[in-house]
C-alpha cells in the first residue's frame, strides 16, 4: 500500500472511534434499560444525543487548533525552503559554513535583532501597544497574537536568508516553500475533523469517567489526540525520504 492511503489512516481511525463512541453510548443505554441507571452514560442516539450534538458540533470544529497548525507548517515551510533548516542543520553534523551562507546569516540576523527591537518599544511606555490594559503581557495583544508575529519573524528571516544565498529568485519561490508542508500534512489537518468531537463525545456520554479520564485530563488528551497524527505523517515522510 503506497504512503497516499497510509497517510490518511488517522482520519479514518478518529472516524471510526468517534462512531464506536456513538454505537458505544447506544449499547449502554440499551443495557440502562434492563439494569437501571448504574452506568450513568447518556446516549449520542437518542432526540436529546442528536440535538446535543448538532449544537455543538460547529463550537467543536472552531475550537480545534486549525490555526496554530497551519501557522506552525507555513513558519516550518519558509525555513525549510530558505534553507535556513539545511545551514543549521549544516552547523551541527558538519561544523562548518560557507562565505555565502555567513553573509545570509548575518543580514537575517540583523533583520531578526530590528523586528524584536520594534515590538520591544511597543511593550514600553509610551507605544505600549502590544501590552493588556493593565500594563502586563497576560490577556494582551501580545499573548494572543504569538503566532501571527512569530510568523513574521520567520517570514523576515526567511525572506533575508533565502534571497541573499540564492534559494528564492521570486516572490513565486517564497509562496511555494511556505505551502509545501501544507500540502503535505493535509491527511494530518483532515483527520483534526473527527478528532475535535471525540473528547467532547465522550464527556457528553460520560464514557470518559468510566474510562477513567477526568475534567482536568481533558485538555492534555486533546491535545495529544491533535498532535498523534501529524507525528504519524512526518514520521511517513521521513520513511519515504530514507
């Protein structure tokens, strides 16, 4: 079976989970029926499940990390493409760095030192843009917008790097590198479809108490279930380049 169908294994796993969770809570309820309420597990299958769940189907969706994800593959991207990856990568197998590579890295670098000194003097009086309303950097632009200004940076270095040594001509070179992890973790980004009502399925059903997962639990295992595939994908990938 070739990489294409293994890639997209993930998505049908969560699929299949999330219905055996909707058949689960049904099976149990039938049992309730003739054993009474021991179980405690509310039924997906049912007026009230169905209606549930088609509420809170779209705030499930949202509340997936789509953006982070994507955020996280255009910044690897751009790296990668730039070959600012290949000269680090370079430095720690090799020890060694061309002329043309240290003359790249240096005029990214500086390029890095004026972004972190501008959005320095927008955390100080009196530009303090970036900070909260109270003065700190809990619940401000800052904190929340992490992603959009370490896309930037990225985005800066790249461009400087990948320009002066020579791996982007055009503005064409930049958009490509930057959507080719994109395209390829797009088994990883589908399968955070299914994924994103497992947890919450399971809490509504109270199937995750008699697994033995609780309110604080909840977090980290959605969180892992969203990583779980992109690992799977890259681990694909490296395969296939070994």
């Amino acid at each position: 079976m070739n990489d294409k169908r293994l890639a997209y294994y993930p998505f049908l796993t969560y699929s299949l989970l999330l219905l055996l969770v909707w058949l689960g809570s049904w099976l149990i309820g039938v049992v309730q029926l003739f054993a009474g309420d021991a179980f405690a597990v509310n039924s997906l299958m049912s007026g009230e499940g169905v209606r549930w769940a088609l509420l809170d189907v779209a705030g499930s969706i949202e509340a997936a990390p789509w953006g982070s994800a994507f955020f996280l593959l255009l910044t690897a991207g751009l790296l990668g493409g730039s070959g600012v990856l290949r000269l680090f990568g370079n430095l720690f197998t090799k020890w060694r760095i061309s002329g043309n590579e240290l003359r790249s890295l240096l005029f990214a670098g500086v390029a890095l030192l004026l972004y972190l000194v501008v959005l320095f003097l927008f955390t100080v009086a009196p530009w303090n843009t970036l900070l909260g309303v109270t003065g700190g950097i809990g619940n401000s632009p800052l904190s929340h917008g992490w992603p959009l200004l370490l896309f930037v940076a990225v985005l800066m270095v790249s461009l400087v790097y990948g320009f002066m040594y020579g791996n982007y001509r055009t503005m064409v070179d930049v958009v490509g590198s930057a959507s080719s992890l994109v395209k390829g973790y797009v088994p990883a980004l589908l399968a955070m479809l299914p994924a994103s009502g497992l947890v919450p399925c399971l809490h509504y059903t109270g199937m995750d108490v008699m697994i033995g997962f609780d309110g604080n639990s909840a977090p980290v295992i959605e969180t892992v279930v969203y990583i779980l595939p992109f690992i799977y994908v890259a681990v694909l990938r490296l395969l296939r380049k070994g």
